[in-house]
C-alpha cells in the first residue's frame, strides 16, 4: 500500500507561516481591568458600545435563549470591548448551551475561529484562554475538535490537520482522529488522509477497525478505484491483529464490484459466509452489482444464497433486484418481488416503486404504471418527488397531454415544485402535439419561477420550430438562450438544425452551420455526416453527397446502413450505375449486416435500372437474411418485370404476395396491368383490372389516364365494359 511521505503533518506545520505572538490592544487594555468589570460608560464611545452589543449578550445570558446569542459576532466583540473581555463575555455564552446544545457551542466557537481565520498561533492562544473562563466545563480538547469541525465544514482541510496536531499535544483521542479521517476521506482528501492515517500508525492513537473501514471507502468509493490498495489494507489489518468486520468487508465487496470483478466478489462473499463475517451489506453490494452488469439471474442466486446463510434480505435487499429486474424487461419478476417483500412484513419504499414504474414506462406500459400509481396513492402511499417525475416523464411521452396537465397539477398540489426536468418533459410533450406555442409560454414560465433550461430544453424546442419549417425562428431562439442564459448548441442540436435545414433543401446553409460546429470543437459523428449526405441526395447534389462520404471516411468514421441507404437511393434516381457498383462494393468490405430498409432500397434500384436478375438475388438474399418482403419490394419486382415485359416473373411475385397475405396497392395492380398492356394482352390486363375491383381498390389518376376512365374512375370506357362483361 502505498504510504504519504512520513512526517508530513508536522513538515505542513513547520512552513506555515503565523500571525505575531498575540497582544491585547491597547484599546482593549482601556476598555478593563479585570474580565468580571463592567464596560465604561464615561465616553460617548463606551455608550455606543453599551447601546449596540451589550443588550444582547445580557438578554443572552437572562434567557439562555439561542435566538438573542446567534447574531453576537466575537469580531465585533473584539472591537467594541477588546480581546480579553471578548473571550470571557464568549466563555459566558458557550456556558450557557453547555451540556447538550452543541450546534449552538460550535457556532460560538466558530465565530472566534472566523475573527482569527485560520489555524496559527493567534487561534492556539486563543483556545486555552475560552477552556481557562469555561471553568472545567469543556476541555481543550473538546474545543479543538469544534475547531477541527469548523475547519472541516469550511473545507479548510490543512487548517484542520494543524489543529489536529496542535491538539496532539494535550493528547487527542481516537475518536476525534476518526472523526477528521472520515471527513478527508468524505471530501476526497486522498493526501491528507493517507497522511493522518500514517501519523495515527507512527505515533498513535493507533487506528482500530474502523479507521481502517474508513480508509477502505476511499480506496473503494472514491473517484479513482484504488483496489490494490485496498487488498493491501485488508493484509495489514491482519497482520496488525486489527480484525475486519463485516462493514470492512462489505466495503471492499464494493469496489470489487466497481471494478466488474463480481464473480470474484461472489466467490470472496461465499468465502466469508462460511467463516461467519458477512452481512447484509455485503450481499448486497454482491447483488448490485451482478445487477449493474446486467446478469439478473446471477443476482438472484446471491439472494437465494443470502437466505440460505441465515440472512434475512432488508429492503435495500428487494429494492436492488426490483430495479435490475426491471432494467431488464423483466417487469413481472419485478412485481412478484414486491408482493415477495410485503409477505415478508417489508414495506417498499419509494426506489422500489420508482423502479418498477420506470421500467413499465421505458417499456410503453404507461397505462399501467399510472393505474399502479395511482392504486398507490388510493391505498394512503405518499409519492415523492421522484415517482411523480418518472410517472410524468411517462406520460408526457405516450398518453395525450389532458392525462399529463393532470398529473402536473397533482404535482404541484402536493407542494412539489417542478425542476428542469420536469418542465423538460411538459415542453417535449406539448411540442410532440405540435403545440409550439403553448411550449413556448411553459418556457417563459419556467424561467419567471428561476428554473434554469438546460441544453435538452432547447434543444426539443428548436426541433419543433425546424420541423415546422420554421428555421429562421430557431435560429432567433438559439441567439437568446445563447445571450441570456449562456446556453450553447451542443452536438444533438446542431443535427437537429441540419436535419431542418436538410428538409427544406437548404444545402448552402448546412455547410455553413457544419463549419461552426467544427469550429466549436464538436466532432461530427456517423448520425450527423448520414443526416447530411441523405439531406444532399434526396435533393440529387449527389456530387456534395459524395463529398461528404469521402470526407467522412478519411476522417476514420465508420459509414452506417442508413448512410448507404441514402446514397444508394440518390444514385438510383440520378442514374449513377458505375457509382452504384462501387458503393455496393464498399459495402461488402464493410461486412455490414443488411437490414429491411437497406434490402428494399438495393432492389428498388435495381428495378428502376432493369436488371431484374440482381434484384432477384437480393430479394433471395433477403429472404435467407430472415428478412420479410413488403408489399413495397413485391411491387418494386412486379414493376421491374412488367418494365422488360417478364410478365412470368411479375405473376410470380403476384403469387408470392396472395401465399403470403400481403395485400397489392394500387400501385402493383397499375404495374401488373400496365406490363400485359405492353406485350399487347389486353385481356389479360382486363382480368388484373376486374381483380383490382373486386379486391375494392379504386383506380388512380395515373390508371385512370391509361385505361381512358372517368377522373373519378368511373366505368364509362371500353375496358370497364369489358370488365362488366367478363363480370
């Protein structure tokens, strides 16, 4: 393990610099001559001092009331009546509170820490003079260790290891060494912990088990995972005969967990179960973390064996499953565990709740979980704070915004007061009904109660206002949060800025705010560049798109399905069969898993191209993947066929399609009827026609205009006779 440099504490004392040797004022000489003497009142200066501070020390020490005491500052003690009459007149209050009002006691002495502050030799001679009027009733070192308390709360942590040193002189106790140890360890004082632990070892008191419990935490819980270091402790706790208790252990459970050794955390815990030194706690920092790493069946197996050892799971216990089991879509499971928990006489509380009602939300069981929560609240169950936002987050997300007004109420009913996030879920659920303006007004509101918008806030409301075309606006409103609250675009906003400007076919512009975003420091990832490239193809600036997927892969940016997708379908509709080939080639050399969407747009464009017999090994290929065709690719390959006059092939499809229930549109009858007319069998296009009819599809325009029917499709030609005649 390792050590501070030894001998550091008195090395930080010995290069502090002091304050002269303390004097009393000359003033403060004046003022007395004894400390028992009252103030003079000869000169309009001693009236002013009786008139402003000496009515309320007296009302003070009459009723031993600590609203007269709280405001009497020992600076302006000092000022009025001198150093010396000042400690006395604070040695009379802190008399007054003494035994059991503690609070009060170490304001009062805080207060004479401030006038000095800091930790030198001022305050040390300041200290034995307040214990010397204190009569007995407090020693030294109880004033040493408000004083260390004070420094600690002040996180004047060196200041604090002074006075502990300072106090080493009249003997410190162990307990104030594991007092001020838990408050390094607490504030993440790795350094001035590891050293006052090595000064209790060197020259005492030497630490018990739980100093070492306390420094395990930090080596556990703290910012860096130190767990060598804590392995080390736990040998030296034995070799100093110094036995670990379950607390210990348990700590140390913990960061083995923390650092996703849990199956050897398990093995350690089923280890100490046999010897006798574990605890609740340690099974479950054991369960946490199996829950942490996904493996919800291991989790429980550690809860099956915590019964089996005699323990009796707490609530924390049920609380940890209850959320790992709903993290995991095992919603059920997690309800069972609750009725498990009340059969057992154990209340859940509000995380056990707030898990499974979290976990019903992030599944879509919204429904549910509001009629769980409200059952709740039925049965006398006092919802806090966090239940209310995760059941409102919920419904802002999938029910209709009476449901989710009403829950706001309820909220605010109960004295709840809203924060970021909650008025964040407000706003996305009046902007998802594309109720811009009413988000606005909430926005307004938000900032009148002092809830300061975050990023995402702004973020939902500049999207609503592109996908209503409104890009100029967003840009305003981007201009005054950014002005008068500080709020910069981050990466999500400017996609979403893009993807609005994108929509509108606004090319220029997206280089434009692209350039910005670089030059903020944000690096575009592989959503951005797609949403861009498919922005500049489906306006056919195929010439940009390919600009932008060069630059993207010598940036080492790996491209997705969705960015191949939109290239391929710009190529298909601008004719680019040569850059067809090469993109499908850089496919291959990806090894990308094809999807649906990416299947379909490959043998659409083939179609579109006539080359019926690569779109029929994709639509194979396709098939073997798993992956089911549409109506979309049946009448992609009906159209292809019918376009070279394969009118076998396009049966065929036809076929597929009625074995497998999927419905023809429209758009495959024209196609079907369309290909006969073109090899000139007009019977049976007519056929196809009477099919078409009978399935209770209405031509369209463009069927209309080749079969010469009524604009509103009526039968007034030559082919509805015929289809009449057949009927």
């Amino acid at each position: 393990m390792r050590r501070a440099v030894p001998g550091f504490l008195r090395r930080a004392l010995a290069i502090r610099s002091y304050p002269p040797v303390l004097h009393l004022s000359s003033q403060a000489c004046c003022l007395n001559s004894s400390d028992n003497e009252e103030p003079s009142r000869s000169s309009a200066h001693g009236d002013y001092r009786s008139q402003c501070l000496l009515p309320s020390i007296t009302l003070a020490v009459r009723t031993s009331k600590w609203d007269a005491a709280r405001n009497i500052s020992f600076r302006e003690c000092v000022r009025l009546y001198g150093l010396s009459q000042s400690i006395g007149l604070f040695g009379l209050l802190v008399q007054l509170f003494l035994p059991r009002r503690i609070r009060e006691i170490h304001c009062l002495i805080q207060s004479i820490v401030d006038y000095c502050g800091n930790a030198g030799q001022e305050l040390f001679e300041l200290a034995p003079m307040l214990v010397s009027k204190l009569g007995g009733s407090m020693t030294l070192l109880q004033v040493y260790a408000a004083v260390i308390r004070t420094f600690v709360e002040s996180s004047m942590f060196e200041d604090a290891l002074l006075t502990y040193i300072e106090a080493k002189k009249v003997g410190v106790e162990l307990r104030l060494c594991n007092f001020l140890l838990k408050c390094l360890v607490k504030e993440n004082q790795i350094m001035y912990a590891r050293s006052l632990f090595d000064d209790m070892k060197s020259s005492g008191p030497s630490p018990n088990v739980y100093s070492y419990s306390v420094l395990m935490s930090m080596y556990t819980h703290g910012e860096r995972l130190c767990l060598e270091e804590a392995f080390e402790l736990l040998r030296e706790m034995e070799m100093n005969g110094v036995r670990p208790n379950a607390a210990t252990y348990g700590t140390y459970l913990y960061g083995l967990c923390r650092s996703r050794q849990v199956t050897s955390a398990w093995e350690f815990l089923q280890d100490l179960c046999q010897r006798g030194t574990c605890n609740t706690y340690c099974f479950n920092a054991v369960i946490h973390g199996f829950c942490c790493e996904g493996q919800v069946h291991k989790a429980i197996e550690v809860f099956t064996g915590m019964k089996k050892c005699g323990f009796l799971p707490d609530v924390h216990s049920y609380s940890i499953l209850v959320d790992g089991l709903c993290k995991q879509g095992e919603l059920l499971k997690g309800y069972d565990m609750l009725d498990e928990m009340a059969r057992n006489g154990i209340s859940p509380n509000h995380v056990s709740y707030s898990s499974l009602l979290h976990g019903l939300c992030k599944t879509g069981n919204v429904e549910l979980a509001l009629g769980i929560f409200k059952r709740l609240q039925d049965q006398g169950f006092k919802h806090d704070q966090i239940m209310y936002s995760v059941i409102f987050h919920g419904c802002c997300q999938h029910l209709d915004l009476a449901i989710a007004s009403d829950l706001w109420d309820a909220m605010i009913h109960h004295n709840f007061v809203p924060d970021v996030y909650d008025y964040t879920n407000l706003i996305y659920a009046l902007c998802r009904h594309s109720y811009l303006i009413e988000a606005l007004e909430v926005f307004e509101l938000m900032l009148e109660k002092g809830v300061t918008p975050n990023i995402v806030t702004c973020t939902i409301i500049v999207d609503t206002f592109s996908k209503e075309g409104l890009i100029g606006e967003a840009f305003i409103f981007l201009d005054k949060v950014h002005q008068s609250l500080g709020i910069a675009p981050n990466l999500f906003t400017y996609k979403v800025i893009i993807k609005g400007l994108c929509k509108i076919n606004k090319s220029d512009d997206v280089w434009e705010i692209f350039a910005d975003m670089i030059k903020r420091g944000y690096v575009p990832d592989a959503i951005l560049y797609s949403i861009i490239i498919d922005g500049f193809a489906k306006a056919l600036e195929l010439q940009e798109a390919f600009r932008l997927y060069h630059k993207m892969l010598n940036e080492g940016i790996k491209p997705t399905i969705f960015t191949y997708n939109s290239l391929l379908n710009g190529l298909c509709h601008d004719d680019g069969l040569p850059g067809f080939r090469k993109l499908m080639r850089d496919m291959i050399g990806e090894e990308l898993v094809l999807d649906k969407i990416l299947c379909t747009s490959i043998i659409a464009c083939y179609c579109r191209r006539s080359n019926m017999k690569a779109a029929m090994e994709m639509y194979k290929k396709m098939e073997s993947s798993g992956l089911s065709p549409d109506a979309f690719v049946y009448t992609c390959l009906i159209s292809g066929f019918s376009k070279v006059r394969a009118m076998d092939g396009a049966l065929l499809m036809m076929e597929e399609m009625e074995k497998r229930n999927i419905e023809p549109t429209v758009v495959t009858y024209t196609a079907l009827i369309i290909g006969y007319l073109k090899i000139g069998d007009e019977n049976q296009a007519i056929k196809t026609f009477i099919s078409m009819r009978q399935a209770g599809i209405v031509p369209d325009d463009k069927l209309s205009c080749i079969l010469g029917l009524g604009n509103d499709g009526g039968d007034s030609d030559y082919y509805s006779q015929k289809a009449k005649d057949a009927t």
